[in-house]
C-alpha cells in the first residue's frame, strides 16, 4: 500500500508514501480511500488529516499510467476526490515541499487547508500537452479569482504558497503554517478545531466563479494565449475550461474540462511532449548507478576534434 494510516487521538491521519513525490498512482489511491472508510468508520475520529512522506505532498498523477486502463481504473482521481467531498468528518490538507497537478486537485477537494511556507504549487499538466483533467479549471478559479488561476493553469508555473497565501480574498488556504516543522502538529490542531467548531463542512465547488469583464477577459485571453502557444492545442482549451467554470453549473464545466482532456490526450503533440518528459528523467538516471554515487569534483574539460563540434 503507498498510503498509511493511523490514528492519533481523536484525528486520523493518511499519508501518501509512494516515492519519489507521492505520485497518485492507483495503488495510492486504494489507499486513500480504504484510509478515509476505516476514519468515517471509527466512532473514535472527529477528524482526518491528508499529508504526504518525505519531499512532496504530491507531485500529482502518475504519468506512467497515462493512456492505460489502470488511470481510469476504479477508484480514479475523480472518484477520490468526490469521496473526500463527501465525508461527513473534516478533512484537512497538510500541504508542504510540493502541491502539483492532481496533488492540487486531490487537496482543493478537502474540506480545508493548511499549507508550509515555501510549498510550490502548480497546475503544469499544460507542459505535458493537457489540461488539469480532475477539476483544476474548475476548482482553482474559485480559490484564486479566474485571473490568478488562468495565469497557472495556462502556463504551468510553480508558484510559493506563502505568495498565493497573500492574495486578497484567496480561500485556497485556510491556514499558511509557522514554518514546514510545525506543519504537521498545525494541521492537527486546525483539524480538531474544526470538528469541534461543527456545521456544515466548506466544498470548494460552492464557492462563486465569475469575472466582472466576462467574454470580453476571455477574449482578450484567447487572443494573448493563442499568439503564445502557436501550434499547441492545450494553452487555448484551458482558456475555454476556465471560461467554463464561470458559466456553467460546476458539475457542467467537470464534464466540459473532462471532455478536453481525453481529447488532448490524444494528440501527437502532448503524447511527443509526454515522451520527452519521461526521456528527460530517464537520462538522469544511470543503470547500477544508486542515487547515493559519490561524486567527484570536475575540475577540468578536455575537448577533442577541431571541427564543426570540437570547435563549437
């Protein structure tokens, strides 16, 4: 399993712990679900607290799944963030390192959450050729305001949450910790806090998503983004997903930005830049080389050959 569980005091805690940034592959998310039923079960917990083990909270999907049957395989991220939607015991996100792509998604689908400063966060499914395919476009606006989340979702950039924390009105973050030590012990404390405060429990969809300029924004966006992106599909159907999630009902846009996402998964552009993704992080790494290699010291660089290369 490559999320833990366990209960401290009166809150339940589920780890993500599938190195090396606790990518939500399927066997992550079997554990994220069987962890909230054995919480919603226990009379004992009030509370559930969703954080991640080492450098990440999560880096988001598993890219290795992408066009198998196991990314829409049962319970797929979509699933697992109605589930957390639906409990009927807060869920709070302890948010540190790395927040990306469904990382991002899985957290806004918690009731609250707490972050550590110098988290970055990120939507960057565009530098793959898609678009957030788990409510990102839907969701993000209506924590962030359309502008601030239309600038990350189209280009893809990490942003510090101490930054997005700042941003008047934001409601991505409920809570930004005293440092990335004290997060966990916050989060706990926040989540206690929050069962004993009772009511209803926040969702982020119910959250309102407009923009006083309305079509005339949108069109100004199209313009900017369609002279930027050239002949890349994705940058310009995010615009579209975003515009979306300020006209239709919120289960509406879903169905919008999930429709662009299986379509663009299918275009030779994000399957060429999916594959120089992974060629990329596959010539960093060294067969029989480990990672904890010694390294020495290059002092020096011999180049031979005086020709067209040598001599470039």
């Amino acid at each position: 399993m490559t999320a833990e569980y366990k209960v401290l005091g009166d809150v339940a805690v589920i780890t993500l712990a599938n190195p090396p940034v606790n990518g939500l592959g399927h066997a992550t998310r079997i554990g994220i679900t069987d962890g909230l039923s054995k919480a919603l079960d226990d009379a004992a917990v009030k509370a559930i607290v969703i954080t991640g083990a080492g450098k990440a909270f999560s880096g988001g999907a598993d890219i290795k799944e992408f066009g198998t049957p196991k990314a829409l395989q049962e319970p797929n991220l979509l699933s697992v963030i109605l589930a957390l939607e639906a409990s009927t015991k807060p869920i709070v996100a302890a948010i540190h390192s790395v927040c990306m792509g469904g990382g991002l998604e899985l957290a806004m689908g918690c009731h609250y959450r707490v972050a550590a400063p110098g988290t970055s966060v990120a939507l960057p499914e565009v530098k793959l050729g898609l678009l957030p395919g788990a409510g990102g476009t839907q969701r993000l606006p209506r924590v962030l305001g359309v502008e601030t989340a239309l600038n990350m979702i189209v280009s893809g950039e990490a942003v510090k949450s101490e930054m997005l924390a700042s941003l008047p009105g934001q409601k991505l973050f409920d809570k930004l910790a005293a440092s990335p030590e004290s997060l966990f012990e916050e989060a706990i404390e926040f989540a206690k806090a929050m069962a004993a405060k009772g009511g209803d429990l926040p969702l982020v969809r119910n959250l309102p998503c407009k923009h006083p300029q309305g079509d005339a924004y949108f069109q100004f966006a199209r313009n900017t983004v369609g002279a930027m992106s050239r002949n890349y599909p994705a940058p310009l159907k995010c615009v579209d997903a975003v515009e979306a999630a300020t006209k239709l009902k919120f289960d509406e846009g879903m169905a919008e930005e999930r429709r662009s996402f299986i379509a663009l998964m299918f275009t030779p552009e994000s399957a060429a830049l999916r594959h120089l993704f992974m060629a990329e992080r596959a010539a960093s790494r060294i067969p029989d080389v480990p990672e904890d290699t010694p390294q020495r010291p290059i002092r020096s660089v011999g180049v031979i050959g005086a020709g067209t290369m040598g001599g470039g």
